[in-house]
C-alpha cells in the first residue's frame, strides 16, 4: 500500500525549516574559527600612507535644543582682598588703655569701593582697641579682618605689642546712635567709668565740666554736657563707597584742669551706594522738619522736607503717588489703602543740599487717615531710575485723665516738671526725657532722692 505524497505547502515548510537549520549551523562554525585565527600581520605602509596623520579636530557633542541657551560663563572668583599694613599707636599700653590700629587695604583689581574691616570687636579702618591682662599676666591680640566685594575676606594678626600691669585711673567710653527720624545724624554720649584701686587711698571723684569733641580731624566742638549730635554723612569730596569710615574724640576735664580721653569708631553702611549697587536705583533722601509731626489748633499737621540725592545732576521727577493709610475700626472690617497721583510742585531735584517740599495732613478734614506716604519716581540726567518715600503722620492723641495713667512716681514726676520747664513744652515725651537724663540735667534730682 502506498504513502500519499503530502501536500505542495508542507512540502515548502520543511525545505525553508532546512535551510534555515544549515544557516544557522554554518555561522556557528565560522565565528569558531575567526576566534582561533591569529590576526593578520599588517602591510607595509605605501608611500601615500608614509605622511605624517593631519590633525583631527573631534566634533562637540550635539546638545538637545535649548541646552545652549542654559550654559553661562562662569565669572572669574572675586578677589581677596590685600593688607597692605597694620599699624598700632603705641608700642605699650596698660591693661584697658585703648590702642589706636589702623589698616591700610586695597583690591587687586582696583575697585575699593566695597572694603570694610573688622578689628577685634570694633568696625572700621581705625579702632581704638582695648586688650586687657588676664589674672595670670597673660593676653592675646586679636585679628584684623579685611572684607571686599561679595564679602570676601583676608585675616592678619594686630603686630604685637606690650601690655602692661597697670590700669589707667579712668576710662571714657563713648556710645553712639541714630536719631530718630533722621537719615544721618547721630548722638554721641560720653560715659567715665571710675576704676577702682586696691593699692591707693580713696581719691575725689571726677566731675567733668566740659566736653571737646572732634569728628574724623575736623575743627573741635565743645559742650557742657557729655552729649552731643553730630551729622555723619559721607565726604562729597572722597570716591562713593559701600561704608563710610568715622573716627570720634572727646577729650573729658573737670574744674582742676585733669582731663581724660575717649575715642569711637563707626563704620556706617551707604544704603544710597547699595541700592544702586544692587539694583540700578538712585535713592531720594528726605528729612524731616520738625523731625515728630505736632498738630497746630485748627488739627493740621505740617512739615517740611527737604528731598536730596547724591547723584551727579538733576534728578527729574516724573511721578509723585499719594498712599493714604486709614485708621481701621477694631469693629469693622480693614479699610483698602487709597492712591492718587499728585503735584508736589516740584519737578527737579537739583545735585547737592536738595529742595524743600512742604506738605500737610488735616486730620479733621480727614479723621480715618493715619498717615500718607508720598512715593517719588524720577530720572537721573543719565538715564537711572530715582526712587524715594517721606510720610506725613498723624501724632498721637495727647494724653488726657481719660486716655493716660498719671505719674504717682515721685522722681520720675520730678523729671517731667523739669523737662517741661527747660523745654518750654506743655508735653514731654519719653525720648525728651532720655535725652536730658543723658545730658546730665537730673543728677540733682537723684542724689536728692538718694539722700537719707
């Protein structure tokens, strides 16, 4: 009996399965034998292939779109930096004298505008550094740290010098501050500290009755009170720089002509230089007159500000916008600051002292107004932005037995009768008496109180 033939289509199938299996078993055998080959030697060069190779120059990878856009070049670091010297008043001094260290600095790349120094505990380019000797005999000199731009700094040793085992018989430290509502002056106090000695009988105490005072070298001022106001603004004639440098003396003596010496040193922030530094903006100052806003009796507060830059040129006002604050009621909901653009008839701010802008607030025509803020925007000659800001107030209510507690201390109501008198004021504030307490005007009155 006979097999049927399969069909035509199987036949195919098993024919290309075939072929399929000998290709495969083929390349099996020939990569065995690639691998157990040696290497062919390698032919002579020709005299075409004898030439040095040209260089070859290798493609930069190819970055995804946009990513050229992200790369920035780096900036080169800032730079240190350079003491040039450290030098010390004196060569010895008693534990406790001051010891006057100055530095002299610049930037390797010429811009100094930014530098400013630490010296122990003080600020500035010249610090009157106190040291004092430990119960051992020992001491140690502190360090001078350097700052320029992005606060990068260098640190050095103050040069060594002697330190004595002896103190002075009393020291004037002098203390300072901002007065309030005012851009650059500041008050100086002049406090002596008595230093007692074990080895010496009780002498008489200092009592100074007068006070010579010199800022930065300039002609002296005297007073009769350990205190005095000084405006501290930066040297139009020096390059504008990030901090200004500030050294004060006073010279202390008392009726016998003994006298005794005290210095301070302030390294004050230009905020006009940083603003432009940092952001491009020319800053209006403005100041006050009087400095605390006062009612007049028909309820109208009045002032007078003088507005002032330090720019080279005019600056031109081109906006001025009005920003009325209101008093809210503690029962209602907050009241929405108001603006409006207005005139202060003033359109240019010439170079130097400024212009005087007198402006007002009715607290009666207006009785929820607390204060308006009036925003300056103006241009430089040169093209820079101005900006600036002054408020005009509302004082606060004047005490009354309603809205005040009375004073039932007796020496503290001794202090505000005597302020109202020397002041000629029917209202004293808290910042009258401690300006006259400074000044000495109510020792009297508490050695009285002191007195069994």
């Amino acid at each position: 009996m006979m097999t049927p033939e399969p069909p035509w289509w199987r036949r195919r199938l098993t024919f290309m399965l075939g072929l399929g299996i000998a290709a495969l078993v083929a390349g099996v055998l020939l990569s065995l034998d690639l691998e157990s080959s040696p290497p062919p030697a390698a032919a002579p060069p020709s005299a075409a292939e004898s030439s040095p190779p040209s260089t070859t120059v290798q493609a930069a990878p190819v970055l995804p779109t946009g990513a050229a856009r992200a790369i920035r070049p780096t900036p080169p670091p800032t730079p240190a930096p350079i003491i040039d010297e450290v030098s010390v008043e004196k060569r010895e001094v008693c534990s406790g004298e001051d010891n006057l260290v100055s530095v002299r600095a610049h930037s390797p790349d010429g811009n100094d505008a930014y530098l400013h120094t630490t010296i122990g505990a003080g600020t500035g380019m010249r610090v009157p550094l106190r040291v004092w000797r430990e119960a051992d005999g020992s001491y140690e000199l502190p360090t001078v740290t350097v700052f320029g731009k992005n606060n990068i700094s260098t640190t050095v040793r103050v040069p060594a010098y002697t330190v004595k085992d002896c103190e002075p018989e009393r020291l004037v430290e002098v203390f300072s501050r901002r007065v309030p509502n005012t851009e650059e002056e500041y008050e100086f106090l002049a406090r002596i500290l008595e230093r007692p000695r074990k080895d010496a009988a009780s002498r008489a105490a200092f009592v100074p009755v007068k006070f010579v005072w010199t800022f930065d070298g300039q002609p002296p001022v005297t007073t009769q009170t350990p205190i005095v106001t000084r405006s501290l603004s930066p040297d139009p004639a020096r390059p504008r720089a990030m901090y200004s440098q500030h050294l004060v003396r006073v010279e202390v003596s008392d009726a016998s002509g003994k006298k005794a010496v005290g210095r301070s040193s302030l390294q004050l922030l230009d905020t006009t230089f940083e603003n432009f530094d940092k952001k491009g903006i020319v800053t209006l100052l403005a100041v006050g007159t009087p400095r605390f806003p006062s009612e007049d009796a028909q309820g109208v507060v009045r002032q007078t500000f003088r507005v002032s830059h330090r720019w080279k040129g005019p600056v031109r006002l081109e906006r001025v916008t009005a920003l009325r604050t209101r008093t809210p009621d503690p029962e209602a909901p907050p009241l929405p600051e108001d603006s409006d653009t207005v005139s202060l008839g003033v359109t240019l701010i010439p170079e130097g002292a400024g212009v005087d802008i007198p402006v007002s607030l009715d607290t009666r025509a207006d009785p929820g107004v607390s204060h308006v803020t009036y925003m300056l925007e103006g241009k430089t000659a040169d093209g820079h932005p101005a900006r600036g800001t002054f408020s005009v107030m509302r004082p606060p209510p004047r005490p009354t037995r309603e809205n005040s507690q009375p004073v039932t201390d007796p020496l503290l109501l001794a202090k505000v009768k005597r302020a109202r008198e020397l002041l000629g004021q029917t209202f004293v504030t808290d910042e009258d008496l401690w300006r006259l307490e400074r000044e000495g005007r109510f020792n009297d009155l508490k050695a009285q109180r002191e007195t069994p």
